[in-house]
C-alpha cells in the first residue's frame, strides 16, 4: 500500500515492482491505488483496503509504505478482516500522536497493540537517515509492541533506495 502526498502512488510503485521481483513467481503483488493521494483520509482509503483484503482468497500479507503502512496498522487493530492476515510488513510508518504528528483520524486506539497479537508475523523498517518520518516514531512502535519484529537501515532514506530486498526475504522465510 502506497504512502499519501502528492505522486505518492507513482513514486512507491517503484517499491512495489521491486517486491513483486524479489518475490518471484509465487507470490502475487497487489497495488492499488488509494482516493485522494494529496489529502488523505482513512474512512476512503480503509473502504479501499476493505475491497482488496476481500479480493483475496485464503492468508494474506499485507505490505505498506509511510501514510499507507499507519493506515493498514490502524485497519488491522479496528477491525476484522474477510481474510486471514498472515503477515504485515509496515515500512517507515508514521505514530501519529507523537509531537507535531496529532492527526486524531489517523490516531491508534490505546488498546492498539493488544489487539494485533493475533498477527505472528508483524514487522517494521526504518532508516535512520529518513527525512520524512523521524526515526523516534520506530522507536515509538518498539516500545508498543514488543513482540513484533524491528529491523533498522541506514543510507536507505523514506523510500529505501527503491529497494525492498529485506522485506521480500522475511515474507519467504517466515
């Protein structure tokens, strides 16, 4: 899932057509594109990830990026997927609550994190050199949720490089 702003869906399909080529054959890369990319609001983009989420037959890893990671974060913690979500990988996402971040519509209920321990396989990636979601905010989602996985870059910056390689090896391998 794509993040928000302006040429958000062109610039992160990058990052999509690199998962979907380190993933191979066996695994079917999903993109949609989200309503309203440069004023983003959840109810529209949830009804989204609703459709697709239902589009999908048996187990299904869910892969977002910034704005689209937070958004599937908070979609999977308020409510009850038509699928059985067997992964979700959350690159760069922003806590929205934090300093200068208070967006209540995109906000985590307070029970977030206990209602995402159905979910074994739950991973987050930060650079640290990311310009546009601080890295606290990764630190944030580590204290939160001690039992998902955290795995640190540097020199990747908000969009990783293009490259999604990391991502791709822990949906193969777990």
């Amino acid at each position: 899932m794509q993040g928000g702003g302006q040429g958000a869906y062109d610039e992160d399909q990058k990052l999509a057509r690199h998962l979907q080529e380190v993933l191979g054959l066996d695994f079917v890369v999903d993109y949609p594109k989200m309503p309203d990319e440069d004023r983003p609001e959840y109810e529209a983009w949830k009804d989204r990830i609703v459709k697709a989420v239902a589009e999908r037959d048996g187990e299904t890893i869910l892969v977002g990026h910034s704005l689209g990671a937070s958004f599937l974060l908070k979609y999977v913690s308020e409510e009850e997927p038509a699928a059985t979500i067997a992964g979700l990988f959350l690159i760069a996402p922003p806590y929205w609550g934090a300093e200068d971040w208070e967006v209540a519509e995109y906000s985590l209920r307070g029970d977030f994190a206990s209602r995402l321990s159905g979910i074994q396989r739950l991973f987050f990636y930060h650079s640290r050199d990311d310009i546009w979601v601080p890295y606290s905010h990764f630190e944030r989602y580590a204290e939160k949720l001690p039992h998902a996985i955290f795995r640190s870059f540097d020199g990747r910056g908000h969009q990783f490089n293009d490259d999604l390689s990391e991502v791709a090896s822990d949906i193969k391998s777990h």
